[in-house]
C-alpha cells in the first residue's frame, strides 16, 4: 500500500491497524535509561516498608514518586 493511500485511510478514520507492524513501536520520549543513585540505609527502609505496603517494587515506589513530583512542577 502507498503512503498516500495509507493517509487517506486515516484520515477517513478507517482502521489502519492491519498495515502497520506494532512489534517495534515506541512511545517517544519512553525510553528507558539506567540511573544509579545511592540512598542512605534509612530511605531505603522506608521506601521497602512502603513498597510492601503497596504492594509493588522499591523501584516502582521511587519512580511514581519522582514522576509525581516532576508533574507537580511543570
């Protein structure tokens, strides 16, 4: 199929679903990248009791948090 009939499908709000290949597609500005940052022991306590609390990772607390707070200040 031609790009431009592709775009015209759009447009008409047609499904377009099965012309594209999902397996590889990204959501800009997701990517992840690795960060390594050093807690006092304390924090690190606190972040487990209430990971275990919600019932997720220490990881998934700290990165909720940090988005909270970047979305606060915007």
């Amino acid at each position: 199929m031609k790009a431009k009939d592709l775009d015209k499908k759009f447009d008409n709000e047609e499904d377009i679903l099965e012309y594209l290949d999902l397996s590889k597609a990204k959501k800009p500005g997701f990517d992840t990248k690795r960060v390594s940052v050093d807690f006092p022991s304390w924090m690190v306590q606190r972040l487990d009791k209430e990971a275990i609390r919600l019932g997720v990772t220490r990881q998934s607390v700290i990165k909720f948090w940090i988005s909270e707070m970047l979305k606060n200040n915007e």
